[in-house]
C-alpha cells in the first residue's frame, strides 16, 4: 500500500498522548519514533519523553526506508530501550486505565497464544504482500520450533481459560495438525523482551537482514509479529484475556467504535487507518470531546 492514506496526517496523535498520561500515569519512558519530524505541539523537553528519529538506531546502510518493517523489526537497538516494553503501532490506542499486568505477569508478556488457519501452503504469486509477512513469519517459527514439544511444556499456557471460546474453539480444532499453522492476532499493542529481538537476530539474521535492506515492503519481510510468536513457541509469555482489546477493521464497525470510545468497552482499541479515512473528520471531534485538556507533552 502507497496511497495518499498512508500519509495523511488525521490530526489525533496528541490525544494519543493525552490517553497514556490519563490512563497510564505509570508509563517509565515513551520512545517516540519518526524520520525526523517533529509535531509542533510536542514538548521535546518531557522528562519521560525520548524522541527517536531512524538514524538514531537504524543501520545507516537501511535508510532511507518507507516500509514499517524495518522500524519495527530494529526497535531493540534504541538506546535506553528497557527489557520489558509495549510497543504501539500508529493506529493503537490506550481506551480506559490500565496496570502494568495488564502487559506483563511474572517477568513475561502478556498475550494470547491461539491457533489460527494460518498461510501455510497457500502462497501463489498474487498474494498482497501483507499475507506474505503472515507465510514468512510462520515458516520461521516451524523451522525453529517442534509445535509438539512447545506445546507439552506449555500446554496450561495454550488452553487457558483466560481466552474466549472462539480462541480455544480454533485451538483445539487445530491441535491434530500437531504443528504451528499460525497464530490467533488481535491487531493490538504487543508485550516484548528485548531479548527476545536478540535472540531472534541472533538465529535469524540473514532473514532479517534481507528484511531490514527492503525500502518499501516486499515478499522478503517478517514483521515484529514473529517476535511475539516467537514468545509464545518459546514458553516466554503470560496468558491474557483477548478480550483486553478491540481492532476495528471495517467501516460497518464505525458506530461501534464511536461507542467504545465513549463508553470504554476495551481498555486497548486498533483503529485502521484504512478503512475509516473516510471518516477522519468525525474521529478527531470524537478524541476532542473525550480528552479536551492538554497533556504535559504538549506545549
């Protein structure tokens, strides 16, 4: 995708702000990525700010880039990076208070490890390159991973009653494949160690290489959803409800978002940019009706 949505500016970032400060007052550090713009309501001087451009710890042989990948897959590079981070994509958003368990329970990210009807033997050249990352990822793990000896160590993990039916429902249906077809993703901020991005550059660098060297996004990428995948075929995770959260996906869904947003119905929500561009408008009056006070990153 390179169309004009990927560009614009919905004018809400500083609400996103607004809902940490509101809903997150124990956030340590935000590390704030961009190529180098600067928002002009941004308090740079924040104390709990870290204003991050790409050069700051992107390879220089990768830059320019113009696709998320590379962003992502080097996050662990930024420099005062903590072992334990959440990472939020530009469409996720706080939506109601939240604790640190809520993204991490004895030392491990939260998340939740379901199967799913994954892209395992459905490649063919017409595929977005979006399904592609999906393949990419997966073939990864199989090839680090035995599903079965993953699952024996951690089988409470997997069948959890911390889940909806509908993720254990595909779970169990999946288990006699008895290997990993892909994973249930709920489109929300992720859990991460950092040193689960070691490792895996560690065992998979030329993968993330090629990845990383891509400007634009290509069949070659993984994203950093590997490296929550990567946790969950590890054993490095805590189980949590999927319900913490919502995507919104589709513009039928509108009101629907418009109601969480008023009524806090999930405590993280994934508002895609794509499919309501239509309706940028109507989202920023909503946002100003919710958080009208400014945040201390503002000036």
């Amino acid at each position: 995708m390179n169309g004009a949505e990927c560009y614009q500016d919905w004018g809400i970032l500083h609400y996103w702000f607004r809902a940490v400060e509101k809903y997150a007052p124990w956030v340590r550090k935000i590390h704030f990525i961009t190529c180098g713009q600067i928002p002009e309501w941004l308090n740079l001087e924040h104390p709990k700010l870290h204003f991050v451009r790409h050069e700051d710890y992107i390879p220089h042989q990768w830059l320019p880039t113009f696709s998320a990948n590379p962003i992502e897959l080097n996050m662990f590079r930024i420099s005062g990076l903590s072992e334990k981070f959440v990472y939020f994509n530009d469409d996720t958003f706080l939506n109601a208070p939240v604790r640190p368990d809520d993204f991490f329970a004895n030392g491990l990210p939260r998340t939740c490890a379901g199967l799913h009807p994954g892209p395992l033997g459905l490649a063919h050249p017409n595929m977005p390159e979006c399904a592609h990352y999906d393949l990419n990822n997966i073939v990864t793990i199989v090839k680090n991973f035995d599903f079965g000896a993953s699952f024996r160590a951690n089988w409470p993990k997997w069948i959890n009653p911390r889940y909806s039916l509908f993720v254990l429902a595909k779970t169990i249906l999946l288990l006699p494949y008895w290997r990993f077809t892909g994973f249930h993703d709920w489109h929300a901020p992720n859990a991460f160690l950092k040193s689960t991005f070691i490792e895996v550059w560690d065992k998979e660098e030329k993968l993330l290489e090629r990845a990383s060297s891509q400007r634009f996004r290509s069949f070659f990428d993984v994203t950093q959803l590997l490296m929550k995948d990567w946790q969950i075929a590890s054993g490095k995770f805590y189980p949590v409800n999927p319900k913490i959260a919502k995507s919104y996906r589709r513009i039928g869904q509108f009101k629907a978002f418009v109601d969480d947003i008023k009524f806090h119905k999930h405590k993280l929500i994934c508002l895609n940019d794509y499919a309501f561009y239509e309706k940028v408008q109507e989202i920023r009056a909503l946002y100003g009706e919710v958080f009208p006070e400014k945040s201390s990153f503002e000036v």
